[in-house]
C-alpha cells in the first residue's frame, strides 16, 4: 500500500482538500478510514498515508 502519482481510473473516488484532489483506489475505500499527511523535517520530508486497520508492512 502506497501513495503514487497516477491517471483516474472509473474506479477510483475522488476527494477535494484545500485546493488538491486526492484520487482513491477502490482497494482503500473498504477501510473505515485514511489520512494523508505532508511532513516535513530535517529528516524527512514528503506525504504520509496512514490507513486504520491495515495491518500490513512497509517498504
């Protein structure tokens, strides 16, 4: 599960915050929920997704 730079798909949703549009995968929208956060830090800069009960791991 990622966050990647794609076309719209019929399948996805489509979600307006702030001025950006956030297309979701039909794989998401059976969670009860996602956040996308944009972090930025000396470490680290760049978008988060955290998605409520995904359990699996991470790259």
């Amino acid at each position: 599960m990622g966050l990647v730079l794609d076309e719209q798909k019929e399948t996805d949703e489509v979600f307006e915050q702030d001025g950006l549009n956030f297309l979701v995968g039909e794989e998401l929208m059976s969670y009860p929920g996602f956040t996308v956060d944009y972090t930025s830090s000396f470490l680290r800069k760049g978008f988060t997704v955290d998605v409520m009960g995904y359990t699996g791991g991470r790259c």
